[in-house]
C-alpha cells in the first residue's frame, strides 16, 4: 500500500504539474501577456513545480532534511544523470556568450548555497542572497526573449475554453499539492521501514521522482537532436531549485532549517563538483564532449554507491 502512495504521489505530481503550467500558460496569453514573458517565467518553473512543492511539504511538516535533501538532490540528479547522459548521447555546441552569465550565476549560487550550509541553519538572510540570484536569472531570460518580440501578443479568447482552462488552473495545483503530500508522508515511512536515513531517501529517490518532468523533457530534446535545448533546460531547472526552493522553504515555515552533517559535507560539495565539471567546457569552449557527460555520470553513480552502502562516515 505504501508503494502505491508512494507512486500515485508521483503521477498526480507530474500530471497535475502539466494541466496547472499549460492552463496558466493559456491563461495568460488570454489576458494579452507576451509569450516572451510566459516562457521566461512560468515555463522556466515548469520543470521545477514538483521540487518545490515537495520540499515546502517536507518543510511544513518540519523535516527540512527531507526539504534540503529534494532541494540539492534534485540539481545532483539533474547533472549527473540526465545532464551526464544526454551530453554522453548528444554532445552539445552551444553558444558560449548566451550561457556565460547564466552559468557564473548557478555556480555562483551552489557556492553561496554551499557556504550558508557551513554553520548547519539555513535562515532568512541566506534566502535574501539566494533569492536575488534568482530574481536576477529570471530577468535575463525575460530580457534574451523580449529581443526582436516587444510586441504585445494577445489570442483570440474562447469562453467556454478559458473556464476549462481555469479548472484545470486549480485542478491541477490541488493534484500537485496532494502528490505531494502522498510523496513525503510514503518516503518517510519507506525510510523507516528500511531502516533508511530520511536524508538518502530525499537525495536519492525522492530527488529522482521530482525530476522526473526534466528527464522527459530531456529525451525529447535527445530524440530531436537539440542537445542545446537541453543544457539550457538542465541549467534553467537547477538555478530555480538552488535560488529558490530553500528561500520559499523558509518563508512559508517562517522557521531556519537545520543542515544535517552529510548535506554540508558530501551532498553539497558533490553537487557543485558535478556542476563544475559538467560546465566548464561549456565556459571555455562553448561545446561539452560525451566524455565530460560520461565523468558526471560515473562521478554520480559513485556519489550513489557511497551514501545508500553507508561508505560514507563523519
């Protein structure tokens, strides 16, 4: 029965993550928003929803290792896994100077994330450094889409289609914030059951199942041939989860959230090695090799094996 909640947690994440992104998207051309704007902000949050909301879940619930473990695990998962096997599939040429401040931004932010971890609490005034980084991100992406599109992109509305949309709007948030609490209340008694730290659950599965929308996307990128779709992708995903679901976390909760030792010092540190790794050649060259996809992903596999055999000891 666990399981079962566990998975439908799952599906009713992803799903209604689709229904609430596309009826919001619809929504706001009806009301005349650019699609410039919609793409640069609430597609870029897409991909992310299922993160967010799980690691608010955890939060409220008071399990902020669960809310960090999704938090980082979810970049680790990001780069390691998908960014590692797509690269190793396809690599990518890409545009160096488009991707150069985006790039500094998120290594930027994995830093600024990496040092508030040091004292063990992440409070407010962690969040207000990593919030702007965001902010900051959003606004080049509205500003890269506005070039050549300042004009104002209105569709024809539909009534009857905008009330179903508006369900959906709601529907879909509702599935979401259900998924989630499925998700978190199932992971934790799994952890249990298996005598299982709830940090390796959240870094590892519960990280794994909220990426799920990225890895999707991805391998249609992969299927396309349009390799650059998805760094751009990978990198968009993991600046909203460094700079804002810990931020969001605590603003909710009104509460700091406690570090556990393994999250400062393995998680992390991992976690910008692989970022690391996977985005220099990018920087300085402007193309990444399936070998640089290929080391990411074994560097995963064995950041894995370590923490889930208890190879790891403070």
């Amino acid at each position: 029965m666990i399981y079962m909640s566990f998975f439908v947690g799952l599906l009713l994440i992803c799903r209604g993550g689709d229904w609430f992104v596309d009826a919001a998207s619809f929504i706001a051309r009806a009301f005349g928003i650019p699609k410039y704007i919609i793409g640069a902000t609430i597609v870029s949050f897409a991909t992310t929803m299922p993160e967010i909301l799980v690691s608010v879940a955890a939060a409220l619930k008071g399990s902020s290792v669960m809310a960090m473990g999704n938090a980082v695990g979810s970049v680790s998962a990001n780069t390691g896994i998908i960014l590692g096997v797509s690269l190793f599939c396809l690599p990518a040429v890409i545009q160096r100077k488009e991707y150069l401040t985006k790039n500094i931004l998120y290594i930027g932010s994995l830093i600024l994330l990496f040092i508030a971890f040091r004292d063990r609490i992440f409070d407010a005034g962690d969040s207000v450094f990593l919030l702007l980084g965001g902010v900051l991100f959003l606004i080049m992406n509205v500003k890269n889409a506005m070039t050549g599109r300042l004009e104002k992109e209105a569709v024809p509305v539909d009534k009857k289609e905008l009330r179903r949309r508006i369900f959906f709007f709601f529907f879909g948030a509702a599935c979401v914030v259900t998924g989630s609490e499925l998700l978190i209340d199932s992971a934790c008694v799994l952890a249990r059951q298996f005598h299982i730290s709830e940090e390796i659950i959240s870094v590892t599965i519960l990280a794994m199942g909220t990426s799920l929308p990225e890895f999707v996307t991805t391998i249609t990128a992969i299927v396309k041939k349009e390799s650059s779709l998805s760094v751009g992708n990978i990198v968009g995903a993991n600046v909203i989860d460094t700079a804002f679901i810990l931020p969001i976390c605590t603003l909710i909760t009104g509460e700091s959230l406690s570090v556990a030792p393994q999250m400062a010092q393995i998680d992390m540190p991992v976690c910008i090695l692989l970022s690391v790794i996977a985005l220099t050649p990018m920087m300085v060259r402007g193309r990444i090799r399936r070998i640089d996809g290929a080391a990411v992903f074994v560097i995963y596999l064995i950041y894995f094996f370590i923490i889930t055999t208890g190879q790891w000891s403070l």
